[in-house]
C-alpha cells in the first residue's frame, strides 16, 4: 500500500468527512490474500469490497489485510456491496447504460447507503456510521470462490474478515436500526 493519501485521510477523518474506498480488482482467480489496493486498504476509509446478488465475494474483489499505519489496525475491506453485472450510466451518450463488475459498482452503493443513514440522522459521526454498518451487515455469506477461505489466520467464517469485512450491505435493516423505513 502506498502511504500517498494518509496526511489527507487523516485530516477528513479528523473532519468527520466519510470517504469511501474501492478495495481493488485483484483478487482474480478467488485466491490472493493481500491484494487490496491503496487507498481503499487504509482503515483510514470505510473500504468496499464486491458481491454478487446473491452476496458471494466476487472473484475479482481485492482482499485484505490491509496495509499497516500505525496506530491503525488492519481490517479490509470493511464491508461489501452490489459489484457483480450492475447497471449503470455509460460514455457512450447521456441516455446510454451498460452492465459493469468491479469494486468501482460496489463503492457508489456504499457511498448511498450512507448518504441514506445520513440523510435520516445528519448527526451520526464516522463512528455511529461504522457501528450502524457493522450491526447490521449480514454475514454467514457464502464461502470465497477458490481454495483460499482464509487470509492472515482468519476465516471468511469470521466477522469481521479479509473477504467480506464485517459483512454484506442491508440498506433496509439499516434505516430500520435508526428507526426509518426503507
């Protein structure tokens, strides 16, 4: 990891500015323990790994560790979202739409659900954020594509892990821990 953006990540965190991350695309072939990219493998931003619909790690998705600041443990990704055939706008034109994988479609779903958690509750620090995200992630996902199911020691069993943080988004359940609807 290339320690580039940490005076910068520091000073928004410092700021309650929430900055999300993609891990990566490195994580070809459903192997690859640390292969999460910079700066979505600094604990410094939430960092979003990738999921299909129905939240199995994509093969794609870079894993953790992370990269080691001190001071700072090492946990990436922190969570997972939506990365696997989303649709999404395309430079082709303004009306034109394709199908696209990669941590680059799971980051901007992240980065609604908590423009969502804030939309309802605009007092909630980077630390309430984390704690609603963490709460209500679900977890029990299926077991990473390829014959790595572990990363440093930890299980994809466990929460937090390497492959899928503390869990896969559930915007719903979310908003219903903050009392909003969905």
């Amino acid at each position: 990891g290339s320690s580039a953006f940490w005076d910068v990540l520091g000073v928004l965190r410092e700021e309650e500015i929430i900055v999300t991350f993609s891990m990566g695309n490195s994580g070809s072939g459903g192997g690859g323990c640390d292969t999460s990219n910079s700066p979505g493998d600094s604990e410094l931003v939430i960092s979003v790994g990738a999921s299909d619909s129905a939240s199995a790690l994509a093969g794609f998705s870079s894993r953790g560790p992370g990269i080691d600041i001190p001071g700072v443990a090492r946990q990436q990704p922190f969570v997972d979202g939506p990365g696997v055939a989303v649709i999404s706008s395309f430079s082709g034109s303004d009306t034109q739409y394709a199908s696209a994988s990669g941590t680059s479609m799971s980051c901007p779903h992240v980065s609604g659900y908590i423009a969502q958690l804030l939309g309802h509750d605009a007092t909630l620090t980077i630390a309430d954020v984390e704690t609603v995200i963490i709460g209500n992630s679900a977890q029990a996902l299926p077991a990473p594509a390829g014959p790595v199911t572990s990363c440093a020691g930890v299980s994809y069993t466990e929460y937090p892990n390497f492959f899928y943080g503390w869990g896969s988004i559930r915007v719903c359940q979310a908003l219903a821990a903050l009392g909003a609807s969905c």
